[in-house]
C-alpha cells in the first residue's frame, strides 16, 4: 500500500511541475514504475493461492482452525502486563465465523478480482505459465488502477479485522516521512525558477549591449 501511494502521489505531483520531471525525466520514470512494480508484486503475495504459501487465504484458513486461540483466556495470556487487558478482553474476541469465511472467499480464487490478479501474475508479471506465456500475455488484462486500490483497501481490512481481535492492535497503512519526496522536487523547481531568471537576465544584458 505504502509503495502504491507513493508512485501515485509522486506521479500527480510531477504532473504539476512538468519542469521538474522534465530535469531528471529518466530517473523519475523508474522511481514511480519501480514503486508500482513492488506495490504489485506484494499484492499478488498476498493474494497467492499456491499450495503452502503464505498469503492472506491460507492465513485465514490457519484462523478457521484455530479459533480457540481467540478466547478470552488466550487474550489476557497474550496482553499479560498490559494494564488494559481485562477491559480489552470484556469485548468480543471470537471471529465471526460467517464474516471469516466471507473474508476466506474474498481473499482466494472465487473472487473475480482476485482471480484476475492471479491470471496477470502467472501469465504475465511473474510469467508463471511459461509454456504459453507469450499467447497468454496478450489475451491477460491487467487490474486496472481501481481494481488495484480495491485489492489494497480489502487487505488492509482482512488483515486488521483479526490483528484486533487477536493482540488488539492493527497497523497502519502510513509511514512517518510519505511525502518526503516533496522536498526534492521543490527544490528542483525552485534551481530551474532561479537558473530561468538567471538566463532571462543575461539575455536582457545582451539585448542592452547590442542596442547600444
């Protein structure tokens, strides 16, 4: 999500300084396709429906099967010494089994769009089906930007939703220094302002020299 946010945020922001992309064009161009690339590749981890890998279904099915872990007497072994334990566990700490296999069917391959990421993964991004990779790439569309902010949001919720349950804390989906970025490209600005004023001066010198 982080990685996703930032290719965005650095593309509209380029967009508004033009100036500054146009300074550096190659490296800004694989910055924010390297961001959406990484972003991308997360998201079909977290999505990957293989056998044995660690993903966001087969953690889900470990919840499924071990919801004892979720009593009240698992909770305060868990938080013992944090002074709100026994307030946190007075509320409910059991998963709501409808809601987990809801969660369950969300994260996995019956959902159209999880299906979809997964077709572009093995065709296409990870070239999974190398026997007809080329074909396949053509007739694979990708997610589109929408999809990808969809399948982002449903992580961040899945994953959050049980996190509370389980030690009562959730993570967050910022980072402390985001827009750092902003730094450097009104910087950039502010040298192409100056060294623009700059030229324009010497030219309004030579024009006066050539008059005279």
């Amino acid at each position: 999500n982080l990685h996703w946010e930032l290719q965005r945020d650095i593309h509209n922001a380029l967009a508004l300084k033009p100036e500054v992309a146009a300074q550096s064009s190659t490296f800004w161009g694989l910055t924010v396709n390297a961001h959406g690339t990484t972003a991308l590749a997360h998201l079909t981890r977290a999505y990957d429906s293989t056998n044995g890998a660690l993903s966001l279904g087969s953690w889900l099915r470990t919840i499924r099967d071990n919801v004892s872990l979720f009593d009240q007497g698992a909770f305060r072994e868990r938080l013992r010494g944090n002074p709100f334990a026994e307030s946190l566990a007075e509320s409910a700490r059991q998963p709501d089994l409808a809601m987990l296999d809801a969660d369950i069917l969300l994260c996995s391959n019956d959902d159209p769009l999880v299906k979809k990421l997964t077709a572009y993964r093995g065709n296409v991004f990870a070239h999974r089906n190398a026997r007809m990779a080329a074909k396949a790439a053509l007739a694979t569309a990708p997610p589109s930007l929408a999809e990808i902010e969809r399948l982002l949001a449903r992580a961040d919720e899945v994953l959050n939703r049980y996190s509370i349950l389980f030690s009562a804390s959730s993570y967050s989906m910022q980072v402390v220094g985001r827009g750092d970025f902003h730094h450097i490209i009104t910087t950039v600005a502010e040298a192409v302002r100056l060294a623009r004023e700059h030229t324009q001066t010497q030219n309004d010198r030579l024009r006066v020299a050539v008059a005279e």
